[in-house]
C-alpha cells in the first residue's frame, strides 16, 4: 500500500510568504483574498517543483479551498502564533495587515517569484471573483458545506495532471526528506 503524500508545514515560511503578499499589496488585504494566494502558489509550486511552499495541508471549506493551519493562524490562541503574531494582525474579521517584516530568507528566489506571478494574476480580484475561481478547482469538495475537509495531496496532485507514477516518488521523496531532518535535528 502506497502512504499518503504528507509535507512538513513550515510556520516561519508561511509567515514570510504571507507577508510579502501583504507587501505587495501595501501592508493591509482581504484575509479571504490572501488566504487563496497562498493556497493558489501552494498549488501552483506543487505543479511546478512537486512541493508547496508553505507545507501546509489544503481543505475544502465553504468559500473555497485553504490553507488549514494558516487559516487558523488568522484566528487567535492556535498553535504558531508566536511565530504568525509578531508578523502579522487581524485588523478585523475580513482583514489581515503587515505588522513587521520578517525578511523572505526562507523562500527561495524562485517562490518569490512565483508569490509575484500569484500576486499580478489575483490582485484585481474581489471576494465573488475569487470564489468563482476557486470553485472551478477539480480538487475543490463543494459537498462540504459549513465544515472543513482535508484536500489529500494526492488528489491535489492528479488535479494538477500528476500521475500516479509522478505521485509515489513525491510521496516517497518528502518522507526521505523527514527521516533526514528527523535524523540529523533539522
């Protein structure tokens, strides 16, 4: 039996990430906005280099695929909040705002780059706009409702035209990379 395609969620990169989005768009944005540009280079750095950004795990919720964790760092007391907190601010329930700049020493020149291609693609769109688009993605589970449900990658990664082939040694290549960190205290 094949396992799951599982990736390590990186707090400090998420941040980073977030904020330069944040940076583009002058300090302050629409947290729903956001949360999908996030999702949205997620997606596309696994089309691309077979690993997302952030590490995070998608879900399927309501208004569209997200994040989980960093949408739960948009809320208070969760974990990684000290990592999120000093960085970023929910100015109110709809909006999130740059609180300092923590550098973008975690994301590779080409992630920034794409954080930028994401940005020029999405900035113009509003909450509607945003909600179709997301709609239309071939993993998003619009049966959800009012919940949350896990996107397992590797429905992610078929929606994104992997094979089953591609899928295995993605799989097996981010569980050599955690038994490495794992072995050496990274």
């Amino acid at each position: 039996m094949n396992q799951p395609v599982k990736f390590q969620f990186n707090p400090l990169k998420s941040a980073q990430a977030a904020a330069y989005f944040l940076k583009l768009h002058g300090g302050s944005m629409s947290k729903y906005i956001l949360l999908k540009m996030l999702y949205l280079s997620d997606r596309e750095a696994l089309k691309r280099w077979n690993v997302p950004i952030t590490g995070d795990e998608p879900h399927s919720m309501e208004l569209g695929p997200v994040p989980s964790r960093i949408y739960d760092l948009t809320k208070d007391g969760v974990r990684f909040a000290e990592i999120w907190n000093p960085i970023i601010t929910t100015e109110s329930k709809k909006s999130l705002s740059l609180k300092s700049d923590p550098g973008r020493d975690e994301l590779s020149d080409e992630e920034v780059e794409l954080i930028e291609e994401i940005y020029q693609e999405f900035k113009g769109y509003d909450f509607e706009k945003m909600k179709a688009f997301c709609h239309k993605l071939p993993e998003y589970d619009d049966t959800v409702g009012k919940g949350s449900r896990p996107i397992k990658f590797e429905t992610l990664l078929n929606s994104i035209g992997k094979t089953a082939e591609q899928i295995k040694y993605i799989a097996d290549s981010e569980r050599e990379m955690r038994l490495l960190k794992n072995a050496f205290g990274a």
